[in-house]
C-alpha cells in the first residue's frame, strides 16, 4: 500500500485524502494537511514511484486509482479526494472508477485531457546530478543550478533527494518512459462521477481551459469552477491560506 502521512484524529466526517502531483510527495502537502485537519482527519499520500511508497513497473492513472482506493478502503471507505495535477488526475480517475468511494472531489489546476508538454528535461536534469559527489543538499543544489534555472522548482525536487542514501525517492527511469502515461488521461468509457466536484485553478494557469469545459461538465456534472487571483499552476505553494480557504470553504458548503 502507498506510504501516507495522517493528521489530526477521525471524525464523524470523512477523512480528505490529498494526492500530490508529478515529482512531489505527502510531505509537500503537510503545512495545509495539518492546518485542515483541526475539523477531520487528513491523509496525504505517496504516491507509487514517488516518497516512500513503492516503486512499481508501471504508473498509468488506472493504477494510481488502484492505489487510492486501497488507501480510502483502509481508512473507512470512503473520503474527500483532493488531487493536485497528476495527482488531480490519479483522482479523477478513481472518482470515475469508484465512485462509491468518493464524497467530494477537489481537482487542483488539471483538467481530464492530453496535454502536450512534457516533464522529461526536469527528469534529465535530475539525472544529471552526481550524487557521489552529494554531502550535502547545497552539494546538489549547486549541480541542478547549471541546469536548471528555476531556484523554485530546485527547491521543490531537492524535497525527494535522501541525502544519507544519495539516491533520488523518484523512479526517475520508470517516470520518463512513462510520461506519455502521465500527459494523458484514459477514456473512462460511459463512466461519470456525479458527486460535488470543485475544479480550482490557478489565474495565471493554462492548465485548466474554457474550452476544457465541456469534457469536465461530461464526465463531472456537478463540476464547479473557481480560480485563485495572481497564482500559477502551483497554486497551493504560491498561495498556501488562499488555497486553503478556497478547500475549507468549499468543503463547509458542500458538507
């Protein structure tokens, strides 16, 4: 089963499941994990190939679907998904495959569609770190900073480095040969989640589309749509209380 990170104490509520996104982990999610459990219980995972869950031979979002369901059956079957890009779509997918175990859905800046970039050069600059020449995480910082630009995202891949192990917590070979997977999203067939659904996006984010809209309203069609002012695709790290009051919010009128 995926390695989680639980906080706060069950209730009468359901327990809300956060799913991270590609090259994250539970951890990332602890500070707004911790901050919405004072009301339920809150499970943030790793997911499979990521942290320390299990690395696995394939990472398609009918295995991840797979994964959240046995985490969910394991704490009460049934629970509040939220899911942040790929982990937005490791959710979806499960909402559309088990319904029956999801209450509410928050998709985070993701929408059910193929998109077109890729996160392949991110996995090569990963590589390209020699972590026998690793210390210390300002040994690798350094290395990564010749090839990648992006103090933010630096910070962000270096959260999966294990120092003491020198090796990455990302099956990095199995994520690259997996990135078609990971870009698309499968055809749920005649499948639809018809429970509460929230897409919340970021402003300056491109990820979620007016014309994406029509496909979400098919498959969620009690989908709801919000956006976050002055923020990106990472809308929960750019803007923590925001992200966080957006959930509350939503989870408190919908309950």
């Amino acid at each position: 089963m995926l390695n989680t990170l639980s906080h706060g104490a069950a209730t009468d509520l359901p327990p809300l499941v956060i799913v991270h996104g590609l090259f994250g982990s539970a951890r990332n999610w602890g500070v707004i994990a911790k901050r919405l459990s004072d009301v339920r219980q809150v499970i943030a995972v790793d997911q499979r190939n990521h942290g320390d869950s299990p690395w696995t031979q394939t990472h398609g979002y009918e295995d991840m679907a797979a994964d959240l369901a046995e985490v969910i059956e394991a704490n009460g079957g049934r629970a509040d998904v939220l899911g942040h890009s790929m982990g937005g779509k490791a959710a979806m997918m499960l909402a559309l495959s088990r319904p029956e175990l999801v209450n509410r859905l928050i998709v985070a800046d993701i929408a059910p569609v193929t998109y077109n970039h890729t996160q392949t050069q991110n996995i090569e600059a990963m590589r390209a770190v020699d972590l026998s020449r690793v210390e210390r995480r300002s040994d690798a910082a350094q290395q990564l900073e010749a090839v990648l630009p992006d103090a933010g995202l630096r910070a962000f891949f270096l959260q999966s480095l294990d120092i003491k192990e020198r090796r990455w917590k990302l099956n990095l070979d199995l994520l690259a040969s997996e990135m078609p997977k990971i870009l698309a999203f499968p055809d749920p067939g005649s499948a639809l989640f018809d429970g509460p659904t929230l897409f919340l996006s970021g402003a300056d984010s491109d990820y979620v589309q007016r014309g994406h809209r029509d496909r979400i309203r098919a498959l969620f069609p009690q989908a709801r749509f919000a956006k976050i002012p002055g923020t990106g695709h990472w809308l929960h790290a750019e803007k923590p209380r925001e992200f966080e009051a957006a959930v509350r919010t939503y989870l408190a009128a919908t309950g």
